[in-house]
C-alpha cells in the first residue's frame, strides 16, 4: 500500500498528528486546526524526557538524536527520537514515551505506528533500520518491538486516514461516553459531552483557563519584562513582580506603558492583550499571528454573511431571562418580570434580526427601569435619579461605572473568542459595519446582567465604589481611580466565583463558562453540534 505523492511541503503530515489519529479522530482534527491542549502531567513529563534526545547530534557520537525524517513519496515527517548506529552500519531506532505509572510498560498501537513511519522515512533517505524499541522513562524500561508488514500497511492506512480528516470541511462528531475521554489532554477543548447541550452525567475534570488576568490601571506605569518575570514600576518605585507564566491574559487600563520586549513576549505566548481608554471604552488588542481553527473562521464569515437566527435568538433569549432572574431577585416586580419572561418568549420565535432588537429595545427599557431598586437606600440617595440606559458620554455614576464593567466585560469575552480562534468581528446578531467586534457584542449578552450588573449593584451598595469620590471634570464626571481599581477586583472575584451551569449540570467559574459558550459557538459553525443554548441563570 502506497500512498499519493504530495504536490507541495505543505502537505506533508507530521508523524505526531498521525499519531493522534490512532488515538481519536477528532482529537487529530483540532490538533490539525491549531488546537493547542493545556498540557498534562505526562505531557510535561514527556517534554522533559524528550528535552534531551530532542538536542541534535554533534561530533562523532555512534548516536542520532533529534534527526528530522520525511517521506516525501506518502508524505508524512517527524524528528526520531534516538537511533543507535550498531556494528553492521544499521540503526537501532528507539522512541521514548511517558507512562503513569500505575500502568504497564506496553507498547502501543500509535508506538508501533510511530516507529513504522519513521523507519519508512529513514529508509526514504537512505538508511536502514535493523532493529526497535520503546523506552518507558517512567518505569526506565526498555522493551524491544519487531515490526512486520503488517505495521507497515496500519502506518500507510493511518497517513490516508489522517488526510481525510484534515482535508474534511466538517469536524469528526466527538466520541460518545467513552473511556478515552478521560485521559485525554485536549477535553477542555473538545468538550465531548457538551455537544449535545443537555446535562453532563459523567465527571470529566475540566480545569479553568491556566493563571490569571493582569489589570494594570496606574496611570504613568510602565510594565516590563525581566528574567521571564512581569515588574510594573511607577516613578521608580516597583508595584509589581510577577511570573510571565502566571498570565493568561493582559488588560490595560489608560495612560500605562508597555515594554516592546514585553509586548512581544506577550505575542510569542499567545496572551491576548486588550487596551482599553480611562473610562474603559475597549480601543484595540493585540494576538498572536498563530491562530486556531482558520477553517472554522471561513465558515464563521460565511454564516455571518448568510445570517444565522437561531444563534441571534438565543443570545438574546438568555439576556432577556437573566434581566427577569436579576430583576426577580433584587426587585420583585412581578408584574415586570412577567413581562421579561413574555418578551423572552416573543424573541424565539422572531422572524428578523429587527425583531429581535426591537422585542431587546423594550425589555431593556422594562430592565432598567427598575435599576434604582437594586440599589440601597443610601446610594439611591447619593446618585440621584437614575436616567436609565446611558452608553457613551454617560453623566450619572450608575452608568459611567456599568460602561466600565461593561468593557471590562467584553475585554473578558474577546480572550475566549480569541483562544477559540473566532473572528471577534464577524457576528450574527450586531453588525460589524461600523468595525465594532460583532461577535464579542453577540456572546456579552447573556454575562451582562448575571455578571457586569451583579458586580456594579454590589460594589455600590456595599461601599466598594463611593459616589462622593467621583471626580467633575467640567460638565462631565469621572470615575476616580480608587473606584475604578475596586470595580475591577469585584470583577475579577465575580468572574472567578463557581456557579452550576444551568444546561450541564457541573460547577465551574464564569470566566471558564465564557469560553465554553465561545467553543459552543464553535461547535456550532464547524458542525459538532446542531444548536447553540444560552446561559440562563435560575
């Protein structure tokens, strides 16, 4: 069995994917598409095991290590381990693996098919393997493997396998209650179970977003880069030291300066970067160049283009039923909460994306008209009457503090949309016509009550933000910095506080809940699923 001759390097098939492929074939694709899992103890142990034999080989040593291998006639490449030269010139080629510990030192299927391949394209370049073997570096166990025909033909039929998979425009459908699941790295990004958007029955442990967001809002700071280390300093005075290995995301607020070596160690990482105006208005990002999923981003434009209702309802279906939940608790108003839950109902079934603003537009003026009651007494006193809903150019303290939160929010929204590899501006409910990022726009409505509104209400009402410390600047008013550094630490606790999600059933924390709604969105477009379901809290 031989397979076609690729017309170009590009593609060639690395050995690794292939591998994957024996393993799950949707785990191959998302490897394909980008997809990089936070790494597992045996992934960190296997680098660490690897870091050696990954180290080219130099002088005369009788052993090959890190030797880059291809097969341009099947089209499949990848880097060997270790080869030992024997007596007779031939090579003992050995592969390393990490194995827990609680389980035998067996070579597998993908080993057999790895060691296959890489004969192959030893051969390929002109060099014959005589023997091979496994090393366990967890049990320090080699076990000695013969290869027949038989692995050879499995190899070549993987290779194939793996091609179809990536030349497919839709992804393989995930695996269903399959043990497999459990041990595997990248379910945090497949999130298997999740698919069919009822309620998870097994436990698979999936962990939130690796570190933390760094806030840096001192006016006149700089931050920089120094021995794999963030320090934040202001006038010579050091505020901050961090690891660079403890942020998964960097959000700047107004006037702070930023390293170029630390801008672009921040790019190498992959960690978003968000910079955002004094009054928190969200004014650009930066990313990396390397981006998940570009196939699924051509469908995402497509489906923007063409339009997709059930994604716009629903964005605004939860929006609505997460003001009635918020306005039933803190204001019990029932003829009005019966009014959101009708509206809400009058959304699933419009016809038109105008509908469907035109139904948000009234329950928006039900919601905040009853804002006030949120709020005690004591602040009701303090902020005056309420104007309701104000955006930009907002005047009273209620609306400059819930456009902050508001930002901060969709600052929060646009890192799962970018780890998802989506397109921020290409949406299904808002426009991107005046370049606002339309999907981030679409994906903040479900998290703004539940999450920016809690957070406003409560930090107003237990003194956190004091309106006597606002700041007039003209005929305008300002957020103070003190008010401004508590609005972000209540946000950061909100979003770092474990609720049960209402459509699977587990606990996790808003800010992984963003990011599973992102990959649901994702689902969606690149055919793992059949619906997307908002967030609605109970």
């Amino acid at each position: 069995m031989t397979g076609s001759y690729p017309s170009s390097q590009e593609e060639s098939l690395p050995i690794s994917l292939i591998a994957h492929t024996l393993f799950c074939h949707r785990r191959a694709w998302l490897e394909a598409m980008g997809e990089k899992s936070p790494q597992s103890w045996a992934m960190r142990v296997g680098d660490s095991d690897h870091r050696r034999t990954h180290e080219t080989t130099t002088g005369t040593s009788r052993r090959l290590r890190g030797i880059d291998v291809a097969d341009l006639e099947n089209g499949f490449h990848g880097r060997i381990d270790t080869a030992d030269i024997l007596p007779s010139g031939g090579l003992r080629l050995t592969e390393y693996k990490a194995t827990p510990v609680r389980r035998e030192a067996v070579v597998s299927e993908a080993s057999r098919v790895q060691l296959a391949l890489q004969t192959m394209a030893l051969e390929f370049q002109g060099y014959k393997v005589e023997e091979h073997s496994v090393f366990f570096t967890t049990h320090h166990q080699q076990v000695p493997v013969i290869l027949d025909d038989r692995d050879r033909e499995m190899a070549l039929s993987a290779v194939e396998t793996t091609r179809t998979i990536v030349g497919a425009t839709v992804a393989p459908r995930p695996l269903i209650d399959d043990r497999r699941c459990y041990s595997c790295s990248h379910v945090s990004l497949c999130l298997p179970d999740e698919r069919a958007e009822e309620r998870v029955t097994r436990q698979i442990k999936v962990s939130d977003p690796a570190g933390q967001v760094l806030h840096l809002s001192t006016y006149g700071a700089r931050a920089s880069l120094k021995s794999g280390r963030i320090i934040v300093q202001y006038q010579g005075e050091e505020l901050a030291s961090l690891p660079i290995e403890q942020v998964n995301s960097v959000v700047v607020h107004g006037n702070v300066d930023l390293s170029s070596a630390l801008q672009r160690e921040l790019l190498w990482r992959a960690i978003p970067l968000v910079w955002c105006s004094s009054s928190g208005r969200v004014v650009g990002w930066a990313r990396s160049a390397h981006s998940p999923n570009g196939l699924a981003r051509v469908e995402q434009h497509l489906a923007s283009a063409e339009g997709r209702l059930g994604l716009a309802r629903e964005f605004i279906v939860a929006k609505i039923s997460n003001q009635a939940t918020f306005l039933r608790r803190y204001a019990k108003v029932n003829t009005d909460v019966k009014q959101l839950r009708l509206l809400q109902s009058q959304v699933a079934e419009a016809l038109t994306i105008g509908q469907i603003f035109g139904i948000e537009g009234i329950a928006a003026g039900v919601y905040f008209n009853n804002f006030e009651e949120f709020l005690n007494a004591k602040v009701r006193g303090q902020v005056g009457d309420f104007p309701g809903r104000v955006g930009r150019g907002a005047s009273d303290p209620v609306n400059i503090c819930l456009n902050y939160t508001y930002a901060l929010l969709q600052s929060e929204v646009l890192r799962a949309v970018v780890a998802c590899g989506l397109d921020p501006h290409a949406g299904f409910l808002h426009s991107a016509n005046r370049n606002k990022p339309a999907l981030v726009l679409d994906l903040m409505e479900e998290f703004r009550a539940p999450i920016a509104d809690s957070v406003v209400v409560g930090a107003l009402n237990n003194g956190e933000v004091a309106v006597g410390r606002f700041q007039t600047a003209g005929s305008s008013l300002r957020i103070d910095d003190r008010s401004r550094k508590s609005l972000i630490a209540a946000f950061e606790r909100r979003v770092e506080t474990e609720f049960t999600h209402p459509v699977f059933g587990y606990k996790v924390s808003w800010r992984r809940a963003m990011e599973i709604q992102a990959r649901m969105v994702l689902g969606y477009l690149d055919g793992s699923q059949n619906r997307y379901v908002g967030i609605r809290v109970r």
